[in-house]
C-alpha cells in the first residue's frame, strides 16, 4: 500500500472529506476526490496542518 485515500484520513483526522479536499488545495496537494490517493508524505503534511491548527 503506498498511502491512503482521502476518505480514509478524513476518518482517521474525524473531519469531512470536502473540507480535507480544501486542505489540499490550499498545500498545492493534488487530490480531486475523496478516492485519490495521498502518499504517506502528503498525509503526514495534512495531520501537521489539522495538529497546528487546534
């Protein structure tokens, strides 16, 4: 496996799948879906992201 799609981490972070796909978008994260694929670089980019904000 080289990753996760984004409807898993959206589950795994407790947020919803479109504001995760807006996340993306802001950290230049090519993800069109809630089916692409993250690789572990850009999940750990996205957990980062979520982390500091709270």
């Amino acid at each position: 496996m080289n990753g996760l799609r984004v409807l898993e981490l959206s589950e795994a972070l407790n947020v919803d799948n479109s504001d995760l796909l807006a996340v993306c978008a802001i950290l230049k994260i090519k993800a069109t879906s809630r089916l692409s694929l993250l690789s572990f670089e850009e999940c750990k980019k996205l957990t980062d992201y979520y982390e500091n904000k709270n």
